[in-house]
C-alpha cells in the first residue's frame, strides 16, 4: 500500500466538467460530511443542513435537465458521485438516490406545466422527497398495494398505510403510489403529495440495525386530498412510473454498495499497513493480503457492472437486466467486502472505536431496499431464462 495510505479512486469520468464537479464533492465530502460522519450517525441525528447544502451546490438534481433546475448530467456521472458520497456517509449517498427516485415521476411522467411548476423546487430549491410504493402487507409484491386514492370532482382522496419509507416524517413531498382503479398493477396511479396535505401523518421512526441518521417510518393517510392537477401520468399508469423508477432507482443502490464497501476497504488497508504482529505489518501477511485482494477485486467488478448499466440508461437502451444485476452483485459485494473488513481488524473491528462494524450493518440493508436481492434473481431470470410457466 502507498505509504500515504489509500489512494482516491480513479474515475472514468467523460468531460473535464465531469472531474470538475467530482472534485467539488470530494471536497465537500472532506469539510462537511465525513468528519462528523460516525458522531452523528451513532446520535442518529438526520443530516437535514447537509441535504440543503448538496441542493445549493447543485447536487440534488444531477441527473435532471437544467431547464427545470437540475445538472443535466450523464447517469454515469451521477452515479459515481453518489458513491463519494455514500463512501463518506450512507445516510447521506442513500438519501440522494431517494430523493432522485422521488423525482424521477414527475421528469419523466409529469406534464410540461407539472414539471414547470414543481420540479425547479424538488431539484434546487432545497426540497427533500421520498417515494412511497411498499406497504405493511406489500414488499416485494408492490402490484398488491392497498392505499386507495377515490376521484371526487376534481380532487382525488386518498387513504391508506405507506411502510418503510426513507425520509418518512422529514420529507418535503412524496411520491404515492395508489389504486385507483381494480386488482393488480393496471388499477394504479401516482400522486406527488405535499408533506403538509391535511390527514397525512408519519409515524415514530423505525428501531434499525444500522442507518440511524435516515429516518425510516410509516406513513399514514387518512382522507388526505390533492388535486387532479398532483396527478403524475395517466389514471392507470403508476405501476409503470414505479417500475421505471426502481430501474434507475437500483442502479442508485448499487453505487451507494461500492461506496460503502470502498469506505470498508480503506479502513481495512489502513489498519493493516499500521498494525504489526510477529515484528511485521499485518498487510504483509499473504493470507490477509488475498483477502485484501478479493475486497478490491469485488469493488471494481461491481463498479464496472454499474457504470455499463449506466451507459445504456444514457444511451436510451433498455437497462432493466443490467439494473438488477447491478444492484445484487453490488450489494452483495459490499456485504462479503464490510465482513472481511470487521474480520481484518480483528476485536477492534467489533468495537465502535472504528467505522468498520457500521459499515457491515450498513451493508446489510442494502441487500434488501429497493426489491430484495432475492426479486433481482427472479427479474434477472425472467430476462435470460423468459417468464415463470404457471403449473
């Protein structure tokens, strides 16, 4: 290892406006987030100054037209910012990627006047959003949500229960996913709902392993009524709105892995250089420098895998196989990288002292937002192997 420790990764970046815009996050990484990182994640106290500084710098809408307030920037670009960010506090690198997601049915299903009104807003102007599609009886079967949202005149009322949702109780708007219509995806629609709509409540946080910063509640709507005018795409349309943002959304989730498991691998060869057992450093002990190996090797791999699937999304080719493979191999990798990491400290990587053991809980999570890793096999599958033959 470099006697300076680890070095910063070597991003494959596509304009010198590109590498320009990571060393302002790297910096702001540096000053604002990462020292202040472990205190306040073990107060579990929500970043809210740092979302407002990342909307001031541009951060917040990356990937959006800069008509509406965001940076027009390639999805690659974004993504590799994301995973700075997620490197220095997944709080805030998830929080990101949930808030585009957020965003991503207005700018895409939204019409000309919605956007124009709303999106400058969400994307600049220091809003925060969450996206609500789970439900306490609906995870993985997201086509079997129960909210309902019921026309009258020329507002809709909607009512229901809205689980595990990122951001619950902080957020400025959620996008909410309702049934408007019968059983199964067709009878869905969204809805991009103001935090301050009458009858909608969040409640107390969720008790995590990890991510104390990230609020994670419930939300409950109890004839809470918006306008037609709040309605994003056509009546019927919201299963494909979600499924659309959860193929970009994945691809978030998978660069916020690589982040977090890059973070465990710099703790990793900095305890290592520094540690000596049997009169040498533990980094020059060849069983722990091949598990040294394998982490880095799992890093590049998933950041290769997210990045290719990020140039077909910027090249308007279909991604959704490659957002899935993503986000499982990613995630796991970040899983098997933060374990080794806690075992290559050994007793100290099990104590608070150090951020490895964050890391891991931190890991494990991400295996599981944003369709388990479990529903990517099945999606992945149906794309190589073709759909389920119902017995």
């Amino acid at each position: 290892m470099p006697k300076d420790g680890p070095q910063p990764v070597e991003r494959d970046l596509p304009t010198d406006e590109s590498r320009d815009l990571l060393g302002l996050v790297r910096d702001l990484v540096q000053r604002e987030i990462k020292p202040v990182a472990a205190e306040q994640e073990a107060a579990g106290v929500f970043p809210r100054e740092t979302f407002r500084l990342l909307s001031e710098a541009g951060l917040l809408g990356l990937p959006y037209p800069e008509e509406y307030g965001g940076g027009s920037q390639p999805y690659q670009v974004y993504l590799q910012v994301l995973e700075e960010l997620a490197a220095a506090r997944l709080t805030v690198g998830l929080g990101t990627s949930v808030h585009s997601l957020s965003c991503h049915g207005l700018a895409h299903f939204g019409s000309k006047e919605q956007r124009t009104e709303w999106l400058p807003d969400m994307l600049g102007g220091g809003l925060l959003g969450a996206y609500c599609l789970s439900e306490p009886s609906s995870g993985s079967d997201a086509a079997a949500l129960r909210t309902r949202a019921v026309r009258d005149g020329d507002d809709w009322v909607l009512n229901g229960t809205k689980a595990w949702i990122t951001h619950g109780g902080v957020a400025d708007f959620y996008t909410v996913l309702a049934r408007t219509g019968g059983e199964g995806a067709g009878g869905i629609t969204a809805f991009l709902v103001p935090a301050d709509a009458q009858g909608l409540n969040a409640a107390a946080p969720e008790h995590k392993m990890g991510l104390n910063g990230s609020p994670t509640a419930q939300l409950h709507l109890d004839e809470v009524r918006v306008p037609d005018t709040r309605r994003l795409g056509d009546e019927g349309q919201g299963f494909a709105v979600a499924l659309s943002s959860l193929d970009s959304g994945r691809l978030g989730i998978a660069a916020c892995a690589v982040g977090v498991a890059q973070a465990a691998l710099d703790e990793a060869l900095a305890y290592t250089a520094g540690r000596e057992q049997f009169g040498r450093p533990l980094a020059d002990f060849q069983g722990l420098r091949f598990m040294l190996a394998d982490m880095a090797t799992r890093i590049e791999a998933g950041r290769a895998l997210y990045l290719a699937a990020a140039r077909r999304r910027d090249a308007g080719q279909p991604f959704s196989r490659q957002a899935a493979m993503a986000k499982l191999f990613c995630t796991d990798a970040a899983m098997a990288v933060t374990t080794d990491a806690v075992q290559l400290l050994g007793g100290y990587g099990y104590t608070t002292d150090f951020p490895a053991e964050r890391y891991m809980r931190e890991a494990k999570v991400l295996q599981i937002v944003e369709g388990t890793n479990q529903i990517q096999r099945m999606v992945i599958a149906r794309h190589v192997a073709g759909p389920e033959r119902k017995s």
